[in-house]
C-alpha cells in the first residue's frame, strides 16, 4: 500500500461554491407556472380541442394533440388521488440527491413525509405535492384539500408547500 504512504489526506481545494449564484433556468412554460405560484395562483393550460385543463401548463396536448395556448387558473382545493406514506426518516438512511434529507434540516428526524397526488378543482391531471399538517391515519382517496402557500413566494416551485386537509367548516362553503 505505497500510496496510503505518500498522501496521508485526501486532496483539498480552496475554495466557495456559491450555489446561489446559479440561477435555474426553467423553460417558459415552468416560468409561467412559478410565476404564477408567486401570486397563489396554480395556472393549467386549457385544451380548445378535448376542453382538457393539465396543470402545469403544456404547450401541446396529449390527449388530442392540438397546441394548448389558452390558459386557466384552477382552483386552490383539490382531491388527493393517491399518496405514499413513508417511513420515519431516520439520519444516515437516506439520500435524496446523494444527501442525507436529515442532516441537511430538510426533515427532522424521525419525521413522516407524505408525498400525494392531487387533483386541483377545474383540472384533469395530477400534481404532486407534500401533504402538510395531516395525520397519516385519517388521510384517504377522495380526501378534500388545500394550497398551503410559503410566507415569502420568489417564483419557484416551492412557493406552494404543499396542501393540507380542509376543515369540517371548510368543506361545507
Ligand atoms: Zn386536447
């Protein structure tokens, strides 16, 4: 084992990478949709053909083929079609991203993470997000929800959060 010998660290590089400084570049019709989402609207585009609204929005339609340039905001509540419920997260057992969500600060440890699919009112497809504040035992298919908005929006995706149970209340207005 001569090399063990020679370098006794690991090579180091001086230096910042300044994540920050990059700027994602989304194509245009994501930069619609997240703009959108700065001012809590959730934009879809409507199909003129099959009368289809997908959120997020698409330049052509699947279904029929036609160019989708009409747009529609839908609904803030939606149904959740499926979802998944995960395990506790636990430090050192995952990686999203060859990252430990846990060391990070993203999820706290042993926290339950329920990613959905949900389906907003006056839409015909299915956007996934985070359910928020919802107690995995009383969550179903068919399950009335709502958009749970960050406090501070920048036109990103992750101005909307998630979505979360409709109250008793709620669900009666
Ligand atoms: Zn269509």
């Amino acid at each position: 084992m001569a090399e063990k010998k020679e370098r006794k660290e690991t090579m180091g590089v001086q230096g910042i990478w300044n994540v920050g400084a990059y700027r994602y570049k989304a194509p245009p019709l994501m930069e619609e949709y997240t703009q959108g989402l700065k001012e809590k609207k959730i934009i879809g585009s409507w199909c003129r053909g099959c009368a289809k609204v997908i959120v997020p929005p698409r330049n052509i339609c699947g279904r029929c083929h036609r160019r989708m340039d009409e747009r529609i905001v839908v609904s803030q509540r939606g149904t959740i079609t499926s979802y998944i419920i995960s395990t506790p997260m636990q430090k050192g057992k995952y990686k999203v991203l060859g990252m430990d969500p846990v060391d990070m600060g993203v999820v706290s440890e042993n926290e339950i993470i329920i990613p959905a699919f949900v389906r907003f009112d006056g839409s015909d497809s299915n956007v996934q997000l985070l359910m928020i504040d919802t107690d995995p035992d009383t969550l179903y298919v068919g399950m009335r929800v709502k958009a749970v908005w960050a406090e501070e929006r920048q036109g990103a995706l992750s101005d909307l959060v998630g979505v979360t149970p409709l109250s008793k209340d709620e669900i009666s207005t």
